[in-house]
C-alpha cells in the first residue's frame, strides 16, 4: 500500500474517531436536585487507628479512606462549584499508565455540570438535619451516585459516601497515594463475606463515630450540632447493600437500612431489632437469583471447590435473604431497572445502557429516588404527607413483599 493511501487512510479513520466520540462518550449530563435545597459538599480522609489493614499484600499500618459528605447549604457570595471526580488528574495519570488509556478518555468528565458547591455553609433553615452513610458497589467509587446523593442533599438529609480503600478501581489519597483494587476469586463467596463482615460494615461504623465528633465539633466546626444522628439511615448499592445490612445488624444507632440491588454476602450475626427497618430494591434479576456468581464444574475444579459446597453457600445466601425479611425487612422490586440503574454509568456512555438494554438512565433515576426518600421520610422523618410507602408502592403497581 502506498504512503498516500495508506496516509488517507489513517486520516479518514482518525476522522471517524473523533466525529463518534462525542456520541459513545459524550459529556455526563447529571440530574439537577429537585429539592428546595442548594447542595454543598466537601470531602475529608480519616484514618481508623484502632483496626489495622487487613488487606493481603498491603503496608498501610491502619484502615484509611476517603469520604465525601453532601449537604443542604445556603447560596451566599460567590461559591466555587465542585468538580464530579476532584482526583481526575490522578486517576487520569493513573489509568493512562495502568491500563494504556488515553487522559482525553477521563478529562473530558471535567466538563461535566455537578449543581453542588464547595465547603459552603450549611443551610439553616432547619437546627438538625438526618444523616444518611452510603456504600458504593464492588469496584465502585463514591462519586457515582450523583444523582440520589445530591438529591437527597437537596431535601433535607446530610450524606456521607464511603469510598472504600481497595474495593475500587483506583482510590487517590490527598497525599497523591493511589490504591487499586484488591480482590479474592468471584467463586470463593465466604472469602466475600469476610470482607463485608469485617472491612466494609465497619468502615461504616467508623464513619458513624466520626460524624459524630463532627456533630461535637472536633475536626471541623461546619457540621457542629447539625446533624440529627438519632435520625441515621445506613444504604449502599450491590456490595454496598450488604455492608448496609450488615452495618444495620451491628450497630442500633441505625435506625434504617436500604439495600440497593444486593446480594446477601455477610453472614448473620445479630438479628434486625424491633426499631430498625430494612428495605430490599431490587431488580427482576437479583429477585430470585441474587446475583451470585454461576461458576462451570471447570471453573469451580480450578479453583478447588466441590460443587455441592458451593450450592450450600448459595442457599445460605437465600436463607439470609430471606431472614431478612422475617425479621421485618421488606422487598420492592422494581421492573425493567437493570443493576448498574443505580448508579451514574449508564449516563457516561449510550453504548453502555445499550449494552445492557437498560431503560433510559433518568427514567429510572427518578423512579429510583421517589422510592428511597419515600421510605426515608417515613421511618426518619415521620410519615409523609403524601401516603405511606407502602401505599404508593401497591399504587405504582410495583411488586412490594411484605414479611
């Protein structure tokens, strides 16, 4: 092939690249908050010195993380709108020399409009407001659910997001520290378990002690007497769910939990009390299959692991779902929603809802919010005055099983 040729080529294919960019990976467009309130939020890296890192092959002396709270603020002055991942360059470095990906892949998310602002001021239309601690999914990121934290920030409630360290693609602490993902075989699902039982829901709990020294004023004086932590609700999205119920099972100082598409990994310690509420959503999917793995006889030989063994570790995961539910916890389908509908993704790229043949991203984003602040201002707010959960649930013609 000649040079010429070979030269058009090249330039008509480096054409086509740039004029399909912008359709498979366009510029996110995230959800405005459709509550009264403008959304503040600033970020914090806290170390838990009583627990050490557990995770293999590490040399961090003690459990670090990031977490970023959303918060309603009162709009004053000029405010510096915050960016949707304030670590991109690093993350942009990191996967450039990690996974060979291009910066421009990453750095045109900083186009992306967040309708929240930095370090503001809290709103003081309220004295307290109810805290709501939130764990993404396995690999996830604590920036992903934009949509439900910002909201929820929007109408009254203070949201914590824990990142955490090793459960995500790539974790950047403020000293420019960058810790990747860490994970056992998908099959080895008690190894899972252990990870939710003894890292994830006591991130959370650590996360809990800390707000509380923000309530006190320790650390920071912008949450002081702020935050209503009689009034705290534990949520989480796939694995995050499971720490959410794990955490809820551990710790009475949470009065709600909302599991967003989990699968049950944890296993059962202390039962759900009497004062604590537990709520499934969950996908046609996850209903009945929870999600789990489903390894070939090869797969499982590989890795050493007889096959009734793993049946009974996955009846295991039934039987948890569905103590869960005789202890009080409840079950809200929703139809069509696939498992990434709760989180950002499907609005990073069309090709990716496409992929998944899920429903429009917002569409489910909306339908997604209505039913986690309908049960939220009913069991930390008090009823709301628009009907029970229930109620509405049975109205929207979703499928709601009761215990």
């Amino acid at each position: 092939m000649s040079p010429i040729r070979l030269g058009l080529i090249s330039t008509i294919g480096l054409l086509l690249i740039c004029w399909a960019l912008p359709y498979l990976i366009p510029v996110p467009s995230l959800e405005a908050p459709s509550g009264n309130n403008p959304v503040g939020t600033v970020m914090y890296h806290w170390i838990d010195t009583s627990r050490l890192e557990q995770t293999p092959g590490e040399t961090n002396k003690y459990r670090e993380m990031n977490v970023q709270i959303w918060y309603p603020v009162q709009l004053k002055g000029s405010m510096r709108q915050a960016p949707y991942i304030p670590e991109l360059t690093g993350l942009s470095h990191y996967a450039k020399q990690r996974w060979h990906i291009p910066s421009f892949f990453l750095n045109y998310i900083r186009l992306a409009k967040t309708y929240t602002y930095m370090e503001a001021d809290i709103a003081s239309n309220q004295s307290q407001y109810p805290v709501v601690i939130f764990s993404h999914g396995w690999p996830g990121s604590r920036y992903a659910y934009h949509y439900l934290v910002t909201d929820l920030a929007s109408k009254g409630y203070v949201v914590a997001v824990v990142e955490h360290t090793y459960g995500t693609l790539a974790t950047v602490f403020p000293d420019g520290r960058i810790m990747s993902q860490k994970a056992p075989s998908e099959f080895q699902l008690p190894a899972w378990d252990s990870i939710i039982d003894n890292v994830w829901a006591e991130d959370d709990r650590f996360v809990l002690d800390q707000l509380e020294k923000l309530n006190r004023g320790i650390m920071d004086k912008r949450f002081t007497q702020r935050l209503n932590l009689e009034e705290t609700a534990i949520a989480g999205h796939s694995f995050g769910g499971d720490a959410a119920l794990a955490t809820l099972r551990k710790d009475k100082r949470f009065k709600v939990g909302i599991s967003l598409d989990g699968s049950f990994y944890g296993s059962i310690q202390s039962p759900i009390a009497a004062d604590q509420s537990f709520l499934w959503m969950c996908t046609d999917n996850y209903l009945n299959d929870l999600g789990l793995p489903k390894p070939s006889d090869k797969q499982l030989s590989e890795e050493g692991i007889q096959r009734a063994v793993y049946k009974g570790w996955v009846d295991g995961f039934h039987r948890r779902r569905d103590q869960a539910v005789s202890e009080g916890g409840q079950i809200l389908q929703l139809k069509g929603v696939k498992h990434s509908s709760f989180s950002d993704l499907f609005l990073y790229s069309p090709f990716l809802q496409w992929k998944a043949k899920a429903p429009d991203p917002k569409q489910s984003h909306r339908l997604i919010l209505k039913y986690v602040e309908l049960y939220l201002d009913q069991h930390l707010k008090g009823q709301p005055p628009e009907g029970r959960f229930e109620e509405k649930s049975q109205k929207d013609s979703r499928v709601l099983l009761n215990p």
